[in-house]
C-alpha cells in the first residue's frame, strides 16, 4: 500500500553478531508523506478541516463551500462546489473510501453528516448536486438540542429568532449547542479497539453570561447501515433521514470554548481524542486551545456541572469523560490541555505523526498551509515540525 507511514526494524549481521539498525532521526518523515503543502487561495471560505487517505495518496481540505482535493505530489486534483451550507471537520473513511463531513444549514434546522464519493472527484467545478455525488444523514439528536426552548418562553429564540445575528446571546439551544463541527472516526469511548465508529463533536457557543456550556458534547455513531439513510444533497428540500438514536452521547468538561470542538481527531498511537477549539473568553477558565480525551477511559455517568435539570434542586446527568492526564494543568480548576492551534486542521496519520493546518488570506481569498509534525509529549510545545526524509 503505497504513501502509508512504515516504521521497519531493520537487522544487520557482521560478523555473526546480529546488531540493530540506528533509529531514525525522530524528525524523519517516512517515503510518501509530503512534508509540506499549500492549498489555495479559493474564493471560500476559510479552511475548516481536512481529511487524508494515506492509501492513494490523497489531501482533502474544506473551505466550507468548497472541497479541493490534491494528490502527495502537490498538484490540484479536482474541487467540489455548489451548495450553501457550511461545511466544517472532515475525515477520511477507508472501509468505505467516502470523506465525512459536517454540515449546517441553521435557517431549515437542519444538521447533516456528508458522505461525499471522492474518488469523482476529478476535475475543476465538480457539482455537488450532480449524480448523487454528495449524500447526507440528518442528525435528530443536534436538532432537538439545537432548537430546545431552554428558557421555557414557549418559543426558540434561535436563529431565526430575535437574536439573528447575535445567536449566543440566545438563552436557548441546549448546553449552548450551535451545531456540528468536529468528525473523527475512532473507537468507542473507553476502548482502543473494535468497531470504528464515527464522532461527532457540537459546536458550542461561548455565550459567558451561561454555565450550562462548559462541556464538550461528543455523539457517537456507527455508520456501517447508513447507506440506507442517506439521501441526496437538495437544498430547496432539506429531508429528515436519519439515525433515531445515538450510539452514545458524552460529555467532556473543558470550560468555555467559543463554537466547541472545530477538529476532532483520533490518534492511535497516544491512544486519546484530540480536540482543537476556538479559544474560550470566560476569566474562571484557562481557555487552552486544544484538549484531549483518553481513549480508554470508561465513560462514568455523572452530574453535568452548570446544568440545571428538569427538577430545579437537580443538576442533569449525563456519560462524562474525563480529560487525559497530559499538557497544561490549571490549578485552580484541574482542567488540562495546550496551548496549540488545532482549530481548522487537525489529522492522526498514525505512528506519532500529524497534519497540522494554518489558515491564512491572500487578499480576499482564503489559503492554507499544512504542515507535517511529530507528537513531541511536551506540554508546552505537543508538535514539532517533521524537517527531513
């Protein structure tokens, strides 16, 4: 399988005592993998995530109304276009050779997942409502929290509201969710093996007059029946199929972000959930711009801090998460993360190594840079840039 990462222990014999082969420099990057790359600049919006598929070679960038996909060797492959949502995190799908994306449309409150067949992906101005290119999966569980009338007024002040334009001001929406942004593929919660499922990570508002939205909320879903649910993108006709249960909800205290979790990425080799956020403005909070789960911490059912419940002398209870013991410690809240920008590209490509995405303008156009790093298990410096083959 060419382009994926192979770490080869090599044994050489010399004069029959079998010797082991010096390592590699740790800031080699292994054949295949580019160390480097610049995507744009597109008239889009700004970078969102990425996705790779390391088998054929692959880079998938979102600008959130455009897909650009590029090949190892840095030439523009193709680009998808044509709709109005917003396209957020992506990940790569290898049993099914699909890329998974989140994506919103808030005026028809309405959240999909994306399935998008790449591999047509073939030329400049692809058309996403052409030949089923693009298909979607409706997400109940976002939507009913999303359009929960948390203040009890009768209504949704949401979106189409009173507060249009300044949503997070709004009372509603539960535990300040304003959607999807981060998707990862991984293992269940509490285990490093057995079925990948796919996470999907709300986006939060950072509303700091609130205390119900200091968690992370992360849903799980195995995807492997959704072929059936999925349907075509349509925009003039947003459809309703979907999952009707999750495989499991959870909730990770982080304090305050602003719009949660923008990547999620699983890493096999630390064993733990990577969360990239958009830094979080409340002064209790030490507001680090990445977190991480421990991907074999069982989930424990537990009060969410800050979360009224239906009983006023109640906190509501939910399957909690708990951060992984590494980076940064705040003292006075026991909160752990980095102080890493992790926010609009953020890919475990296995064996310690990373993609990493800066975004950037050229004039009104959006760009981005992606880099190679390497896990350097520093608390003030997590990734250090792969430099050499």
């Amino acid at each position: 399988m060419t382009h994926r990462p192979v770490l080869l222990a090599v044994l050489l014999t010399v004069c029959g005592t079998t010797l082991a082969q010096p390592p590699a420099s740790p800031t080699a990057a292994p054949p295949g993998l580019p160390l480097q790359h610049t995507a744009g600049p597109w008239n889009a919006g700004h970078v969102q995530g990425i996705a790779v598929d390391q088998r054929n070679g692959y880079l998938y960038y979102s600008f959130t109304n455009l897909l650009a996909k590029y090949d190892f060797d840095g030439a523009l492959v193709g680009t998808l276009v044509g709709w109005n949502g917003h396209l957020g995190d992506l990940d790569f799908n290898p049993d099914d050779g699909k890329v998974y994306g989140s994506l919103e449309y808030k005026n028809d409150q309405a959240f999909y997942i994306a399935m998008i067949d790449v591999q047509r992906i073939d030329r400049i101005g692809v058309n996403a409502a052409d030949n089923d290119i693009v298909r979607t999966v409706y997400l109940p569980e976002v939507v009913n929290d999303y359009t929960a009338d948390i203040n009890g007024d009768g209504r949704f002040d949401g979106d189409d509201g009173r507060y249009r334009g300044n949503e997070a001001d709004s009372p509603d929406h539960r535990y300040g969710c304003s959607g999807i942004d981060g998707v990862s593929f991984g293992p269940r919660f509490g285990r490093t093996d057995g079925t990948s499922l796919l996470t999907i990570a709300y986006g939060i508002y950072g509303n700091t007059g609130r205390s119900d939205n200091d968690h992370q909320v992360l849903l799980q879903y195995d995807v492997s029946q959704w072929q059936a649910l999925a349907r075509p993108l349509l925009e003039a006709q947003p459809h309703h199929s979907g999952p009707a249960e999750v495989d499991g909800k959870y909730f990770v205290y982080t304090g305050n972000t602003s719009y949660g979790v923008q990547n999620l990425s699983y890493d096999p080799a630390g064993k733990r959930w990577l969360m990239g956020v958009y830094q979080g403005r409340k002064p209790g909070f030490p507001n680090y711009l990445m977190f991480a789960v421990d991907a074999q911490a069982a989930p424990v059912r537990g009060d969410l801090r800050g979360v009224a419940a239906a009983d006023a002398h109640a906190w509501e209870q939910g399957l909690l998460l708990p951060l992984a013991d590494a980076g940064l410690v705040d003292k006075a809240t026991g909160i752990r993360g980095w102080q890493q920008k992790a926010d609009v590209g953020l890919q475990a490509l296995g064996g310690g190594l990373f993609y990493l995405v800066d975004n950037y303008r050229e004039g009104q156009q959006q760009a981005a840079k992606l880099r190679l790093v390497r896990w350097n298990d520093d608390a003030r410096q997590p990734f250090v840039d792969v430099t050499s083959r």
